[in-house]
C-alpha cells in the first residue's frame, strides 16, 4: 500500500515538474516571440527611416525637410521620447541646433535665468534650446563629437562633460545616446536621441540600430550638403557669365575712327571677371582720349572697381583738357571706397585736334612704348605719376603731371598691362619686357593691327598649355 502512495508521489511531483517544464517553455516561447516581434517591428521602422531618407534626397525637400526627417525618424526606430541634430558652422567652431523634437529633453547647459522665466512660461526653455548654439568642444555633445565614437549615456547627470544643464528636471534621469556625425573625413555634427527615467532604459540593439542609423544620416547629410554645394557653385558661375558679358558690353565694341590715326585693342580676361580695361572716348571739344588700366587683384572685386573707375573718369573728361586733373579727380572719387591692398594703375591719353600731339598722364602704370618712324627706335615713355588709390589726393595731385608727346606720321604707341610681360610658360619663365619691345619693333612699321595680332600671336606661343595668370590688355595707336 505504502508503495503505491510512494509511486503515485512520485508521479505527481513528476507531473508537477513536467506542466512546470511545459510553462517555462511556453513562456520562452513567449518571450522569444514577443522579441521577434519587437525585432521584427524595429526592423520594419529601420526600413520605413530609410526610405523616408532616401525619399528626403531624391525630392530634394531642403535641409529644413533632411533634418526633420533624419531626427523624427530615429526616434521612431528607437523608440525615444525625443532627438535633436546639432551641426557645425562654416568655422567649425560651433555646433547649432538644426531640428530638436518637441519632447526631447535638454542635451546642452541651461543658465539658471532661463530656468527662472521657464517655470512661468515653458517656451522661454524651448526658445532657447532651438536658438542656443554650442561650443564644439564644450559639453557631452562636444565630447562625443570629439572622440568620434558614438555613445550610450545611462544618465546625462553623470557625463563628466555635462555642464550646469539639468536644473529643468528636478535631478530626474535623463538616459542618451549620441553619435558624432562625419562624412569624407569631415565633422559634420552629432545626432543624439534621448528617454526620461520612467521611459526605460536604451538596450544593447538599441545602441547597435542607433548607430547604423547615424551613419546613414550622415552619408544622406553628406551627399545634401555636395548637392547644396555644387548648385550653389552653379549659380555663383552662372552669375559670374552674367557679370562678365556685362563687363564686355563696357569695353568697346570696335576701334573708334580717329582723325589721322588708326587705334586698334583688345582685353583677354584671365578670369571670367576682368580687371583690366580699355576706352575710347569722344570729348566735347572734338579731341578723343584712350584710356587702358589695370586694377590690383582678380575676380568680382577687380571687376567692380573697373567698372566704378570706368564710370567716373567718362564723367570728368570732359570737365578738362589736362590729363593729369582729371585723374587727380579721379583718384579723389574713388579713393574712399577702395580697400587698403587694392590700387589701379592706368595711363590716360588725349590726341590733339590735328593729331600732331598726344597729352599723357600715367597712374602708376608700366610704361608704354613709341615706335618712331623716322629713326625705326623704340623709346619708352613713363611720364610720372601714382597710382590711383595710394593716398587721398595731396601726394597723387603733387607727383602726376602731364606729359606732351609729339607723333609723326608713321610714328606707333603701344600701351599694355602687365599681364603681358609677367605671362608665364611652361618652364616658369616670364615673356617680359625685352621680348615685347622685339616683337613691337618688328611689327610696328607694319600697323596697329599688325602689332596687336603679333603680340597676341607671340604671347599665345610662348605660354603654350600653360594657364593664363593674369589679365591681358594691349592698346596701340598708330600716326597715319
């Protein structure tokens, strides 16, 4: 009888432990299951931040649009309370605040002011964490963005990098995870997502997912920022072409017809901005003047000061027959508004009524050449005189003073800039002064436009594939 009791214990406690096995498993099974569900649901989100990212690019939605997308949706892979995009200024010095959620806690300081006026108004706190920009390398956002590993935070409060920043939360935990972002071996920001205390904390395939996450918000950023970049390069050039046919209409549009004289001339702009120039003008006592100049440096600036010094000297030319004031005036006008590194050299030139003449003042510039006929000599004519821009008038009016040129018949002027004799070739060497006088010698008896073309001609052989470096100006007037 006892033996019976004893098998039928035995059985019991055997079935005890088997329905105990039986639940055990079935909670596994649960859990298991709830885990691949959640897996499964992580997952499924991955895929829809991704395609909402893919979508951002392709549509081209703005930054505004990227950076919205990129943090509401790490959210929702996650599963945070909220996130934030901090990302570096033109300098690199600062991180700013690009997209925060609205319930994402504060990740950077608080001042205790802020803290003050948010217990009476809560957006006084939202304020100033969307307009609050962030020393890089200050804080844990500085921290993580200079370590370049992302990082899992159980609570802000602790971060040896966290300043003075949770005054807003009454020492409630505030748990993180932040990950720098770079893209071509350039920083580009940190993305971070953030839960209270009672939310839970971050797991492991959390952190794993964030940081996957990161890296293709930062390739999506790094790629928006090249397309910004090479559109914005687009339009700089397109405004640059738009610039320079306007600078072109400025310059002649053919040689002038001038009583006993032949002019020809011609600019060669290094860039698609010159800042070299040449004029003809037709002045009310019916002498003509020519003018070529050259303005210090290259591109928009150059070009804006051509234009400008070409304005004002057109206005005054007629308001005197003496070179030399009129560009003392010039320089007047002009001086003001004209940068400490920046100058214009230039030569003005007026042919007398009956040709027999030219008055010449010089700014500055290389000197020019004149071929006489008679003699078959070249000599060089340097008049002298400062450049316009080197001080407000007084030394500029004492030194320039204007030189009377005699022309024969046959007899050739030629005025350059010095982008002429400064051309470089392949080797390094310089075109230079002694090479232009040769080539002006033997082509000066032949005409203006011989010696144009020949200069041109010998320049363009001489520098072969080498690049232009500067701008090319030559004006040549020839006694007939």
């Amino acid at each position: 009888m006892m033996d019976w009791r004893a098998a039928a214990i035995v059985l019991g406690i055997a079935l005890v432990l088997s329905l105990l096995a039986v639940w055990r498993l079935s909670r596994r099974l649960k859990l298991r299951k709830a885990q691949l569900s959640a897996l499964l649901g992580e997952e499924t989100r991955m895929f829809d931040f991704l395609h909402d990212l893919g979508e951002a690019i392709g549509r081209e939605a703005g930054q505004i649009g990227l950076y919205r997308v990129i943090v509401e949706g790490v959210n929702r892979v996650v599963d945070a309370r909220g996130g934030a995009l901090y990302l570096l200024d033109e300098r690199g010095e600062f991180l700013q605040p690009k997209h925060l959620s609205e319930a994402c806690p504060p990740l950077v300081g608080v001042p205790m002011e802020v803290m003050k006026r948010a217990k009476r108004d809560p957006r006084a706190l939202e304020s100033h964490l969307r307009l609050s920009r962030v020393a890089a390398d200050h804080g844990v956002l500085g921290s993580v963005l200079q370590s370049g590993q992302a990082q899992q935070i159980e609570d802000l409060r602790s971060h040896e990098s966290f300043r003075d920043a949770f005054e807003s939360f009454g020492g409630g935990v505030v748990r993180a995870m932040i990950a720098p972002l770079r893209h071509g071996g350039k920083d580009l920001g940190v993305l971070a997502v953030a839960r209270l205390g009672e939310d839970g904390p971050f797991s492991m395939n959390d952190f794993v997912v964030f940081r996957s996450a990161a890296e293709q918000s930062a390739f999506a950023l790094g790629n928006s920022l090249m397309h910004r970049e090479a559109a914005e390069k687009r339009q700089f050039e397109s405004d640059l072409r738009s610039a320079g046919e306007v600078q072109r209409v400025l310059l002649p549009q053919g040689d002038p017809v001038i009583p006993g004289y032949r002019v020809a001339g011609a600019n060669v702009p290094a860039r698609i901005i010159s800042g070299d120039y040449y004029d003809h003008l037709k002045l009310a006592n019916g002498e003509h003047g020519v003018v070529i100049a050259d303005v210090s440096g290259k591109g928009v600036a150059a070009g804006l000061m051509m234009a400008m010094c070409r304005s004002v000297l057109r206005a005054e030319a007629d308001g005197s027959e003496d070179p030399a004031e009129v560009l003392g005036f010039l320089n007047r006008q002009l001086f003001p508004d004209m940068r400490e590194d920046m100058f214009i050299s230039l030569f003005y030139a007026v042919i007398g009524g009956d040709g027999s003449e030219i008055r010449l003042a010089r700014a500055g510039h290389d000197a020019a050449l004149c071929f006489r006929a008679s003699s078959g000599t070249v000599e060089k004519v340097k008049p002298p005189g400062l450049a316009i821009g080197v001080d407000d008038g007084t030394a500029f009016e004492r030194v320039t003073r204007t030189f009377r040129l005699p022309m024969a018949a046959g007899d050739c002027l030629l005025f350059h800039t010095d982008g002429v004799r400064e051309a470089v070739n392949a080797a390094g060497e310089e075109f230079g002064l002694e090479r232009l006088d040769r080539v002006f010698l033997e082509n000066a008896p032949l005409g203006a436009e011989a010696v144009l073309s020949a200069i041109r001609r010998e320049l363009s052989g001489f520098a072969g594939e080498s690049s232009q470096m500067d701008d090319v100006t030559l004006l040549v007037l020839e006694r007939r």
